[in-house]
C-alpha cells in the first residue's frame, strides 16, 4: 500500500552521524552523556537490582543479559531503531537516556532514562534527558519526542518537565508493571517550542 506523504527524515539520517558524547551539566556538577561501553555491564547489573528501576522498567538481569543489553545498542543504532547512552557524573555511571523507539519517518523519538540511587535528586537525570534531546533534534532532525511514566512515579514526571517534557494526557492502564495496570503520563517535547515550551 503507497505511502501518500514523502517521509520527514531519510533512511540513514542517523547512520550517517557517529554517535556522540555529549557534555553537560547539573547542578551538582559535570555530566557527561556517552555510548555504553563493555566495562560499563556491573553498572547495569547493579541498576536492574535496584528496586525502583524494577518497578519502573519492569525488568531484572543477571551478568550476562547485562552484558549483552551493553552490547546491544550499536546494532539499534544501525538499524536506526534506537539508542542509549551511559550518563557519568563524579567519573561514574549515574543512570541512562535511551531511545527506545524511533521513527525517522515520522521524525518521532521515544525516550526513557533512570539513574542509580547514589545519583538521584541531584538534578542530574533532567541535564541529560535535555542533552539527548537537543541532540536529536539540532542533528538528527527529531521534530517530536515523548516519553511515558507511571502517574504513581512523580519523580519521573518532575525530570521530564525540567527537561522540557510538557504534560500531554494520561493513558489509562497502558503501563503493566509487577503490581498490576498503571495509567500512564504522557509528555512530549517538540523541536519547534524549545525546551521551556514556548
């Protein structure tokens, strides 16, 4: 069946690009956002043991799936189906951005992140969501992207919006997690308002 609309972004759009580290700060400091690396694995295994990003991202990992969901995001990258970056704060892993779905068709990202418990509340997970961000729309040409949180997770809905992630609606019993069907809050940022909505 024709698609009657030429696509927004080409295939290859993000092929063309290495991936980047990007340099930013919060207000506890430096925040660098990089492509995982190998040695990086023990920081994943450790996040994934942390009761709140198993709640959240409804997962858990031994060693070795830590080692291959490392080792996993060059090929999304080539495939131009995702990517995911490492987030260091004090010369360590604090957390992750990740896009979890892109549609250069549609110039669309979807995003996620979570940071470790020795980094939370220190500003550093909004830093590097906006960092990300302002990636994939000043390089990539990303005209939308939005994320999704648990309305039970008010920690996550205030990084969004310090990132420029605005409110849209909620999505009733979209997100299943171990507990049972959470509503969903939607939040979108768009590259034409910037990232303070406007």
């Amino acid at each position: 069946m024709p698609v009657l609309v030429a696509p927004e972004l080409p295939a290859g759009r993000l092929t063309r690009l290495a991936q980047p580290t990007l340099a930013t700060s919060s207000p506890a400091g430096p925040v660098t956002v990089r492509p995982w690396a190998a040695a990086d694995a023990p920081a994943v295994l450790d996040a994934y043991a942390d009761p709140a990003i198993q709640q959240w991202h409804v997962r858990s990992m031994t060693s070795d799936e830590a080692h291959a969901w490392v080792a996993h995001w060059p090929g999304r990258w080539a495939d131009e189906t995702g990517a995911g970056w490492a987030v260091e704060a004090d010369g360590v892993v604090a957390g992750q951005v990740s896009v979890r779905r892109l549609e250069l068709a549609e110039a669309w990202a979807e995003i996620s992140y979570w940071v470790l418990p020795h980094a939370r509340g220190r500003g550093i997970a909004p830093a590097a969501l906006d960092a990300v961000t302002g990636w994939l729309v000043s390089e990539v040409g990303i005209l939308r992207a939005s994320l999704t949180h648990s309305t039970r997770n008010p920690a996550s809905c205030r990084v969004a919006t310090k990132a420029g992630y605005l409110p849209e609606g909620t999505l009733r019993r979209q997100g299943r997690h171990a507990d049972g069907w959470h509503d969903m809050h939607v939040h979108a940022r768009l590259a034409d308002l910037g990232a303070d909505g406007a």
